[in-house]
C-alpha cells in the first residue's frame, strides 16, 4: 500500500464521529437485572436488545476462517459493507471508486446512493484484468477499486498476482468481493490482509452457506478498518433471530454441498457445450454458468414458459447474448436441460 496510512483516507466528518454508545457497550457482564435499555422485562426470547458487536458469531466465524475477530466486521449482507466502504471513505460529489465491467450491480448502486462517481473499466478479452487500465482510471480523489473474484456474472477468478499487484500500486482502498470464493479453487486473498492494509476482502453467507434470507456479509480487513466501518454501522445490525440462526446453521459443514455443486455445474456445462445453439460456456468458478447463445431473449422466454427462470444478461456490455443460469438441485437441473433440449429440436 502506498498510502501513509488508513486514516489520511477516511472522510473528515467520520474521523471526527462520536459513534452512538449503547447501553450494552457500557455495561458487559451476562446476568444482572437489566434495567438499562428500557427494554420489556417479559421473555419471549426476543425483548433483549442484540449484542451490537456480534461477539459470539464473530468468534466462529474467526475459527472457520483463520482470521482473527478484530479483523472482522459484520453486515446485513456484503451490501451493507459495500455501502459502508463508500460511507467510510467517499466525500459525496469529491471522491470517485473505480471498478471493473462487467460485473455486480451493487456497487454502481452504492456509489449512485452515496452520490459518489463510479469510474467502469471494462474487462479485457475472456474477462481478463486489465489491471492497468484500472490504475490509469484513478486519480487523487479515487479512494476504492473493486474487484470481484470470481466475478459475477462472468465466473471466472482473477490472477492473484495482478490483484496484489493493484493492492501494492493503488493509493486507496481495494475492495475483493469474495461471494462465490467457496465455489473456486483458488485461494482466498484473506490471508493478505496482514500485509495490506489497504485490502478489503468481502464474503457473505449467502451463497456458499445458503443463509441468503438471514443477510450476514463479511469483510475481512485491517483492524483500522474493520473499526471504522463499526462506528459507522447501525449499531444493531444483525438481530438476534440473524446471530443465532448463523451460529447454529455454521455447524453443520457444507464440504458436500460445494462437491455437488461444482459436479452439476460440470453435468450441466458438458450437457450445454454439445447443443447446437450453445456459442460459448465461459469457465466458472462460482456456483452459476455464463452461456453465450445465439438467441440469449428468445432462449430466456422459452424457459419461463417451462418456468424455468435464469439471469438474462443480453443487455449488459461485455455480456451480449449471454444469459447467466444458476445450479440448482439435481432435479431441478435435469428439468434445465430437458427444456434446452425442446428448445433445440
Ligand atoms: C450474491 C453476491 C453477494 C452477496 O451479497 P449479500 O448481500 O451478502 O447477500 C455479494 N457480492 C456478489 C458479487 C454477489 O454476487
């Protein structure tokens, strides 16, 4: 990182913040007669406020990813730690992000909700980095690049060393969202947040663990970090029914689930590649396929009337006649491809 430091970063108004002290902040032990926060009295399991600081959770996630508590934070999803890296770091109609296209929507939503210039560098031929030019697309008031690895929706991952590369070159922050890192086999950037400060690897439990409907996202960073994004949380946010759940749902492994998965994207890839208006199945590393087809809006209505319902990627630049088919159950993708099969004859 070539920065001083993450604090020559951060927006004024944010390193001058007192952050709100909750009543639980102040007084730590477990048992006690409560009457601090003007909660109800009468237990339903739920008349306690959450613990803001998500102690418990914090400490399994920290033992499944080798990475310590302090070094990370968690949000209503990796949406919330999207928003909060924009909220942390871009003073609104000062500071621009540069990120790469195609690739999740979010981020361009995030910085149009922050009033924050988002710069899009396009992806390279066969969704290559171009790590250069997304260098030259910063200036002195570019704090992040994003990146996302594997990307959605073209499923390929990055190489390491050019991601590193961008990490050690950028003045800023360097966002590596890590959705679909479960489904790869290559390597988290994680264990790289010791070294670069200036590294934010986010992950989520909604894809791989299968708790989209609970909302918790990570991120992964520098305790500097990690701390700055706390203060600017609400402080509950991720409820106690949320916690919980996650804690309990975080025991069971998901070691077969990720086999199936990444043998029925290989099913489905090689049922795919012998039809004859399949042009291109793109590599993948993530838990959905990126087809490119002769026909992408002709082929997604055919499938809504099987009811069979895939991501229409047609009208995103880099994507045309691209449609984006996640992998379901075995069934369910057998249902896929007999329906792609209709569609051929
Ligand atoms: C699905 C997805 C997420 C997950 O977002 P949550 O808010 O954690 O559900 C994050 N990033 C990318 C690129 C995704 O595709």
């Amino acid at each position: 990182m070539k920065i001083k430091s993450i604090d020559s970063i951060v927006r004024r108004a944010v390193k001058a913040l007192e952050p709100y002290s909750t009543a639980r902040d102040e007084y730590q032990g477990e048992i006690g007669i409560f009457l601090d926060a003007n909660e109800s009295p009468f237990n339903n399991g739920y008349n306690r406020y959450p613990d803001p600081h998500q102690r418990e959770l914090k400490a399994r996630i920290s033992e499944l990813k080798g990475v310590s508590a302090e070094n990370i934070f968690l949000g209503n999803g990796s949406d919330e730690a999207i928003d909060l890296v924009f909220r942390v770091f871009c003073e609104p109609r000062i500071d621009n992000v540069v990120a790469i296209a195609p690739s999740y929507g979010m981020y361009k939503v995030a910085a149009a909700m922050n009033d924050v210039e988002l710069r899009e560098v396009q992806l390279g031929d066969d969704f290559s980095l171009p790590t250069d030019a997304l260098l030259a697309a910063t200036d002195e008031n570019t704090k992040a690049i994003f990146l996302c690895s594997p990307n959605n929706p073209t499923g390929n991952s990055f190489p390491r060393a050019e991601m590193l590369r961008l990490i050690e070159e950028f003045e800023g922050i360097v966002v590596v969202d890590e959705a679909y890192i479960d489904f790869a086999e290559v390597e988290s950037l994680k264990v790289e947040i010791a070294e670069h400060k200036n590294l934010v690897v986010l992950q989520t439990l909604s894809k791989a663990w299968a708790m989209a409907g609970l909302r918790v996202g990570l991120a992964l960073a520098d305790k500097r970090i990690v701390e700055l994004m706390s203060q600017m949380k609400y402080p509950y946010n991720i409820n106690i029914a949320t916690q919980q759940i996650a804690l309990q749902l975080l025991s069971y492994p998901i070691d077969e689930d990720l086999a199936e998965i990444k043998s029925q994207r290989q099913e489905i890839a090689e049922a795919m590649a012998a039809m004859s208006f399949v042009e291109h199945i793109y590599p993948s590393d993530a838990n959905f396929l990126l087809v490119k087809v002769k026909d992408a809006d002709a082929l997604y209505n055919h499938l809504i009337q099987d009811k069979i319902i895939v991501r229409n990627r047609n009208r995103v630049k880099g994507c045309e006649g691209c449609l984006r088919i996640s992998i379901g159950l075995h069934n369910e993708n057998l249902k896929l491809i007999e329906s792609l099969k209709r569609y051929e004859e």
